[in-house]
C-alpha cells in the first residue's frame, strides 16, 4: 500500500466523512460543536498521531501496537493490548453496519423493518469479508474511490448552504439547543476522531512504513479537520435549527437546502461510509489475532494466508464474532468502545515512553520532539479525555453492569485467557 491509499485507508479508519457528527450539533447546537471538534483533536488526535507517527516508523511491525506493547513491556501486557483491542472492536465494528442501515432505511424504510435491516448488517459483513481477501492494495485503492463518492455531495451541500446563507448573519451558529448536553457531544465528537493506531497492523503491508507512516498521519488528520468543520459551519450558517440533527439528518439538510436528489446522494454516502470504515477496520483488526498466533499466543491455525498475504482464517473469525454485536444500540456501543479503546490506548502511551528509557538508540524516522517528558507529557491529554469518557459513562449498563465494571471484567478475563494460554503452551513436567 504506498501514501495516498494509506491516507485514504487511514481517513476511513478515523472518520469516514461528517457522518456520525449529527448528534453533536444536536446535542450542543452549532458553534458550541464547532468548538469541540477543534479542542478535542489537539487534546485527542493529535497525540495519538504523534504517538503512532514515532511508533510505527521506529517499529513497522505487523500486528502494530500489540508489537510495540509487546516489546516494551512483555508477553502479558502485549496481549492485554491486543485483548483490549479486539474487545473494543467487538463494538466498535457493529456500529458501521448499523450506520449502514440507519441511511438505508431514510432511502426506504420498509427494506430495513425487523429482521431485514439485520440481514443488511449481516451482508456489509459479508461483503467485506470478500473484498478483504483480495487484499491491502485492493483496500487502499478502494478506499480513494470510496472518499471521492462519498464526499462529493457534501461538496454540493456546503455550496447550497453558503449559497442560501449569502452572506446574510450568522444563520443558526449562534442559536442554543433545547435540550444540551455538552458530555454527550464529547464522547461522540472523541469516537469520531479515535482510530489512528489502527493504520499501523499492516506495516509490513505499507511501501516504505518509515517514511509514510508520518506523513499519512498529518495528510489524514488535515483531511478530517476539513470534512468534519466546513459541513457543519456550512449548514449553520445557512440557518438549519440544530436540533433538527440526530443521526442521518444529514438527509434532511440536503433535502430542505437542494431537494430530493441531493438528499439521495447523501443517503447513499452514508451507505457509502458504513462500508469504507468496515472495511479497512476489517484490515486492521485482522492482523492482530495473527500476530497473537506468530507468538504462540493464539492456535497456529490463524496464521493461514491466502496467496495475497491475507490470514484469511483470522478475517473470517473476526467477522463471526462482530456480528453478533449487531442488535446493540448506537449510543451503547459507542460508550463501552470508547472505555476499552481508551485503555489500550493508555497502554500504547506507555509504551511510548518506556521504548524511550529502554531503547534510546533505536531508530526513529520521526520523533515526538522534547525527549522523555515530552513523550510523558503527549499521554496527558488523552488520558484526561478517557477519564472524562469513564465519568461520562458512569449510568450505561451493559449486561446489567455498570460500563466501567464490565470493561475492567473483560480486562480480567483477558489475563485469565493469557494465564490458561501460557500454562497449555509449556511443555509438561516430566
């Protein structure tokens, strides 16, 4: 995969377009929203771009931030980082099929009525599955096709906006929200900027990882402070009563600011963005479980590739397993994904800093600049942000526990599941 499918691969892995903002502006009105997708990301996305731009250039491994754990820090905390991981994607990956059919149902609602918006769910698996064994290349080579289709209306729609507000006040920028709730807006504005650890399970994937791992951080991070912010301010500006916005309004913006056809154009962009995040997250995350089998840590069985390099078994696993999370409800799934993803993001950050004190004279393409305390001090934001999330998700139950009760539960099962792998891997007493 060479730079510009890697940056298209990486946006898709990140954002996948203004999709999924909808409940931020309805939730803390327009320029309260603005303020929080330009705060978030200098606290959020960017260490996190930092972290992975040193990480992955240093140590272009497959499997990406289980090695780094792994290296830094042994066998037990790299696979409660892959653990972690892959328990966050359980949720994680239910949420883009369901996007799918939540704008699916605004084209024709009878199509995704009781078990048939399931079976759509289950078929963008499907799908994926299929388009993954064809390979990385074929994902990232997808995927810049997948973003020009799916951000040409949206193209339109700031153009119709701009063009309806002409100039004229501040539109609905300014106009508060009946029922705020700031926190809310804060979880879902961090979801929709996490991610950028993923793009680094497939270096050994990547043309020249030590070059391009940096610079498709930066490419795709500007990428999405442009999609995220010009929609939003665009429509805004045009007078669009924000709480009019939950997930897919976009519809109804592009219905009410050009008329149906637009409106059809985003319906199938929001099909178009459950697809291209699935599917490179699909790349992703099954490269994790294969390098858990490389060590030992996980049946051989998983290391079975096709002819393109694809661990076909571990992408078929995976598949399995994500749809079973299918019949949660969005706002759930993002609350425990950001708990389990935050704790394997917090391990990644340590990682960060003890490479620094362990390995000093490895080689870094690209270095997080102010030595060890700068790479303490990159963690602080993030780590602040997840405690912020924990708090947010103090009243989410999930199976009847409390969210930060069944996260630290799954982190215990993923040490007893090591402990069981560890005693079967070693060779009886004589």
């Amino acid at each position: 995969m060479r730079l510009l499918p890697l940056i298209a691969a990486t946006y898709f892995m990140v954002a996948g377009g203004p999709y999924g903002l909808e409940d931020v502006i309805g939730k803390a009105g327009y320029w309260r929203a603005l303020v929080i997708l330009a705060l978030v990301p200098i606290l959020w996305s960017l260490p996190t771009s930092l972290m992975v731009g040193e990480l992955a250039s240093s140590i272009p491994a497959e499997g990406g931030y289980y090695v780094w754990v792994h290296r830094a820090m042994g066998r037990f905390w790299g696979f409660q980082e892959a653990w972690l991981s892959l328990a966050a994607s359980v949720f994680d990956m239910a949420i883009y099929p369901t996007i799918f059919v939540l704008y699916l149902s605004r084209f024709a609602p009878s199509w995704t009525a009781g078990y048939r918006g399931t079976a759509w769910a289950l078929a963008v698996i499907l799908g994926c599955v299929l388009w993954n064994l064809f390979g990385a290349r074929s994902i990232g080579r997808g995927s810049i096709l997948l973003f020009c289709a799916l951000l040409a209306p949206f193209v339109v729609l700031i153009a119709a906006a701009l063009w309806s507000w002409h100039g004229h006040g501040t539109g609905a920028l300014l106009a508060p929200v009946s029922a705020p709730d700031l926190a809310g807006a804060v979880v879902i504005t961090m979801w929709n900027y996490m991610g950028w650890d993923n793009a680094s399970t497939i270096a050994q994937e990547v043309e020249n990882p030590q070059r391009n791992y940096p610079r498709a951080m930066i490419g795709a991070a500007l990428l999405v402070a442009v999609t995220y912010i010009l929609p939003l301010a665009a429509v805004g500006l045009a007078g669009l009563a924000a709480d009019r916005f939950s997930t897919g309004a976009w519809t109804d913006a592009a219905r009410t600011l050009s008329g149906p056809i637009l409106a059809l154009a985003v319906v199938a962009g929001g099909m178009i963005n459950g697809v291209g995040m699935f599917n490179p997250l699909m790349m992703s995350y099954s490269r994790v479980p294969f390098a858990l089998a490389e060590d030992g840590l996980l049946p051989r069985l998983l290391l079975r590739r096709t002819d393109r390099g694809v661990p076909w078994v571990s992408v078929l696993l995976c598949a399995v397993v994500w749809a079973l999370a299918l019949r949660f409800t969005f706002e759930r799934l993002i609350s425990i994904d950001l708990v389990l993803y935050g704790a394997s993001l917090l391990l990644e950050f340590v990682a960060l800093v003890v490479m620094r004190l362990r390995e000093p004279n490895l080689a870094r393409p690209f270095r997080i600049p102010g030595g060890t305390i700068g790479a303490i001090a990159t963690g602080i934001g993030p780590a602040l942000l997840i405690a912020f999330a924990l708090w947010a998700a103090r009243n989410e139950r999930i199976l009847g526990l409390n969210a930060l009760v069944f996260s630290v539960s799954i982190a215990i099962v993923g040490a007893l599941i090591y402990a069981l792998t560890e005693y079967l891997r070693k060779p009886p007493l004589a």
